[in-house]
C-alpha cells in the first residue's frame, strides 16, 4: 500500500470514530430525537412537571436563593463563619430525603406516594421565601435564626419535590432499558438553565435594589409547581391508603440507614447551631463513622459500595467558600489589593459562564463519557478540581498581578466556575448506577439514601471548613480586621491535596464497567431477590430467610384467626414437607401471593 493510501485509511478511520459522531451529536435533530424520547417514555405531562420542578425549583429558585443569601448577610454585617453554616443548613433538607422517601414509600397520602408529599413540600418554601421577602431589615439583623428557617424551608421544597421526580423517573429507566441516561440528562440539562437564570438575575438585581427584593421575585416561581400537580401530572397510579408494613419488613435495612441518614444531619444542624467549634467537629467525626459502617450493615454490598464512595467525596469537598465569597467580594477599605468583584460580575457573568461548561459536560458525557467506566469519569473529576482550585491559590496569593493577568480574566478557571461542572460529571453516572441497583419498589428510598449521603457528607465538610477557616485566623469583616493572610494554604490543603488523595476510592468501590453496560445480574437483584441466587453471600441469604420468615408467619397467623386449629396445623405441616425452616428458598418461594398466603412457616409457629 502506498503512502497516499495509508494516510486515505487513517483520516477515514478518524473520521468515522472521531469527527462523525461529534458532528452527529452536534445535530439540532439529535436534540429533538432526545426530547422525543424522553416525551416518549414519559408522557408530555411528566415531561411539564419535570421542566417545572428542575428548571423552575430546583434551578431558578435554589440559584436566587444561594446567591442572594451572601449580600442578604452582608447588608447585616454577619461574618464569613455564620454566613457558612446557614448556607449549610441548605444541606439538611437533601439530608432528610431518607425520611421523606420512606414516608411516601410505605404511607401513601390519599393514595399516592409522591403528589401531595410534593404539595406539601411547595407550600413550606413558599412560606421560606415569604419570611425571606417581607420580614423586616431591623428584625431580621437581630435573629439570625430566621435566615435559618427561612433557608431550611425553601430547600426542603426543592429536595422533596427533585427527590419525587427522580423516584418517578426511576421506576421508568428500570422497567424500560431503551431509556439509558435520557431523563438524568433532562434533569441535569434543566436544573442547569433554571440556575443560570436564578444566578444571572440576582446579582443584576442585588446591585439595582437589595438581596431582599430578589427573594420576592422567586415567590411566583416558588408557587407555581403547585399547578402541574393539582392537575395530576406525576404519573403515579391511584391506590388504596394503606401503611406498607411488608414492605417495611422486608426491606427494614433501607428504611433503617434512610432514616439515620435524616437524623445524623439533623443533630448536625442543632450541634453547628451553637457555634461550639469542638463539638461540632467531634460530631462530625462521630457521624462519619457510624454512617459508614451503616451502609455496609444495611444495604446490598454493590450499593453500599456506590454510596460510601459518595459519602467520602462529599465530605473531602471541605467548603472554605464562606471565606473565599467574601475574599472576592472584600470591599477595598477590608481588603486593598483585592479583586473587588461586585455582585453582577460574581453572581451573573460567573455563572453564565459555569451554566455554558456544565451544558458541555452534560453534552460531552451523554454523547462521549457514557462509554466510559464509573472509575474513569471519578478520576477526571477530582483531578478537574484540583486544578481548578489551583486558579484560585493564584488569585488569593495575588501571584496573577505579578504576573499583570487581571483577576476577572483567570477566575473564569477557578473552582467557583467549574464546581458545578464537576458536580454534574460526579453525580450523573451516580444516578444511572443507583437507578440499576435499587430495588423495585423502593426507588424513592434509594435516590433518598444517595442524596442523604452526599449532602450529609457536604455538611459535614461546610462545618469541617468553617471550623479550619476559624482556626487558621482568617478575618473576613472590618471589626475582625479582615485578614486573609492564611487562606491561600488553606485552599492548598483542602481544595488541591484532599480531592487528590481520594481519587483512589474509586478504583476500590465503584464497578469496573462502562456506564451504559448492564451490571451483572447478581449485582443488580434487590435484596429480597438476590436470597434466591445460587451465587449470594451466606450471610445475605441468611438475613433475607429471617425476613421471609417473618413476614410469611405473619400472613400465614392472620388468616389462621379465620380458620379452624386443625386447618391451620394442617397447612404448616403441609409447608414443613415442602420447605423445610431454614432453607434457601426454592421454586415455591415463587408462587402467587395467594398461595403463600395458605402456608405456614413452621420455624416461628
């Protein structure tokens, strides 16, 4: 073969696997395919709450939120320490989707397990963002605890209504494997425009009037998800009200670490609430132990895994943001030489710019990453992070004037513009492994755990930082005498070193497979399934008979009140021929429920 015809071979060989899928992707018509499908398989009304809910919720409203509540405390002149911790206490709410989720899983109200749960929801954070609006300026700057409240409350209305959605569109990718990543995408994609909307107009908004008048503009969008769910677009089925106490039993581990989840992070938020330093690390330390070694006790081993992975990068994201937001926004009479961002550039033009890289991430992994394996997109994304934080070291050791670069020009790389980014390309792959390994049924309770964890995790690493920032005497206001001279170390140690040491969980706790591959499976079964597996674990399959065997006594006990003695004798002799106490399940495990229910265990009886 030629020269000529050797190089013909290599640009067509780039060409086919390089050029023409970008240009495929690139596509307007590849767009519309994707919100057909999601239409598709969702309905044109869930496809409306969604926009509602992730675009308008959690994206705009959330966005307004977080980047009013920096200038709403420093129009009251409270400090980078306090400000810190209640813009923590934005995590609880996420923390408490455990309890949320196994509240709707097994206590449906009016017969549905996620609409009115959402309704209620709504009207809590249309209330948080009334207290925020209307409350005044002089009785707000003396009780701190109604920022407290008020942030709580509108959070907790955007995790319960993302955590409903997020079971609901669970329950589809897992009966439908066509679907693959098309409604996280969809989430993401919205929650990324609704949160550059909320973000680009608060700090235009700020600047012309004051952080309060931006709460008010987030009422109406606060409300309005209120109308899709009234008008039943959540495509969940009518049933019976009824507690789910099978269901309870048979999958009392998830339940259980669900619910501790929700109460570690709310003795957290009453612990940082006494701005104790001590305590509030000691806590930490308590509360990262006793959920680690939780996870392991209580969920499926893959799951465990997955969520420990997550529960270590969540809480070695330490958050030093409190001293850095006020670092970049210093007034030059706090600090002379620094870079005096106003709130349009720092809450607008830096959050177009974040919105536009996260978009590319969601482009570039539903187009290139999903072929990736889950250990790959880990290692990309603290390595991502850790050079985006070494832009800020830059930044605060003032070694970019040095150099005569301005600061508005390098902070575009820093962390504050990537860390949506890197988020996204951390908890998408997340998601989709989490949607294959949760049980049937039980979606909601397993997207509650994983967000509990991780935003447990985040808390955790906001007290861990506030306290660190406290330590290293970094000043933030003018009364403290605003020094700033220790926080360049400080970003060093926890922003680049930390992210870095535990990229190698990854390869420890996250499946070696490519993310649009199905896991094997005896790694995606349930728990009360996987018993019935020849490849299960001795112990798994010994936890899971104690389960069955309880819960088949208590039906077999039930209907033996409405029958005679010798009938009910009968029948568990009967049940002791076939399936002796103690023994794997067989092939009669696999009858109807009817006919379980005419059996008896006879190990209980």
């Amino acid at each position: 073969m030629s020269a000529c015809g050797a190089l013909r071979c290599i640009l067509s060989v780039v060409w086919y696997r390089r050029c023409l899928p970008l240009l495929t992707a690139l596509n307007p018509l590849h767009l519309c395919s994707f919100l057909s499908r999601v239409i598709q398989h969702g309905g044109g009304k869930f496809f409306v709450l969604l926009i509602s809910v992730y675009m308008l919720v959690r994206g705009a409203v959330g966005g307004m939120a977080q980047a009013a509540l920096l200038p709403y405390f420093r129009e009251r002149s409270y400090d980078a320490i306090a400000y810190q911790r209640v813009d923590a206490i934005a995590n609880i709410p996420f923390c408490l989707k455990g309890l949320m989720g196994s509240l709707s899983d097994a206590l449906p109200l009016g017969g549905y397990r996620k609409k009115y749960y959402m309704v209620l929801a709504a009207l809590a954070g249309v209330l948080g963002v009334c207290l925020f609006s209307f409350v005044s300026d002089t009785f707000s700057t003396r009780h701190i605890w109604l920022a407290t409240v008020s942030i709580f409350l509108i959070f907790f209305e955007i995790a319960t209504c993302e955590l409903m959605c997020a079971g609901m569109y669970s329950e589809l990718m897992s009966t439908n494997s066509t679907v693959k990543s098309d409604f996280v995408t969809f989430a993401f994609f919205n929650y990324t425009v609704g949160n550059l909307f909320g973000r680009g107009i608060s700090g235009v908004i700020t600047d012309a009037a004051s952080a309060q008048t931006v709460y008010r503009v987030a009422l109406p969008l606060a409300a309005q998800v209120l109308i899709p769910l009234t008008l039943n677009f959540m495509p969940e089925k009518r049933g019976p009200f009824c507690v789910a106490t099978e269901k309870l039993l048979e999958s009392r581990g998830m339940f259980l670490m669900a619910l501790m989840v929700a109460a570690v992070s709310v003795g957290l938020a009453i612990v940082s609430l006494t701005s104790i330093g001590g305590l509030a690390f000691g806590y930490c330390i308590f509360g990262f132990g006793f959920l680690s070694v939780l996870l392991f006790r209580t969920l499926p081993l893959r799951m465990a895994k997955c969520n420990m992975y997550l529960f270590c990068w969540a809480v070695g994201n330490i958050s030093i943001s409190g001293a850095l937001d006020y670092f970049f926004t210093a007034a030059p009479a706090c600090l002379p030489d620094g870079p005096h961002f106003d709130y349009k550039y720092y809450s607008t033009y830096t959050t177009l710019l974040g919105a536009l890289a996260t978009l590319l991430a969601l482009w570039g992994f539903h187009n290139f990453l999903v072929e990736w394996t889950y250990v790959q997109v880990a290692w990309v994304t603290s390595v991502v992070k850790a050079l985006a934080a070494l832009f800020d070291y830059i930044i605060v050791r003032r070694l970019n004037v040095l150099a005569g670069i301005p600061d508005a020009a390098i902070y575009f790389f820093g962390d504050a513009i990537v860390v949506n980014l890197i988020r996204t390309l951390h908890n998408v792959p997340e998601y989709m492994l989490i949607a294959k390994l949760c049980p049937r049924g039980l979606e909601v309770t397993a997207y509650a755990i994983l967000d509990g964890i991780s935003y447990a995790g985040y808390n955790i690493a906001a007290q861990v930082g506030a306290l660190l920032t406290s330590r290293a005497n970094v000043a933030t206001t003018e009364a403290e005498g605003c020094d700033f001279s220790n926080l360049g170390m400080l970003v060093l140690a926890t922003q680049v070193a930390v992210p870095i040491c535990l990229a190698p969980l990854a390869s420890i706790l996250l499946p070696r497979v490519s993310i649009s591959a199905d896991l094997p499976s005896e790694e995606t079964q349930s728990p009360d399934n996987r018993e019935r597996s020849p490849t299960v674990d001795r112990r798994s399959t010994e936890e899971l008979d104690e389960d069955e065997t309880h819960v088949l006594h208590q039906r077999a006990c039930n209907r033996a009140a409405a029958e005679s003695q010798a009938e009910a004798r009968n029948k568990c002799t009967s049940l002791s021929a076939v399936h002796p106490a103690n023994s794997v399940p067989t092939e009669v495990d696999k009858q109807p429920l009817q006919s379980i229910e005419k059996t008896c265990d006879t190990s209980t009886t």
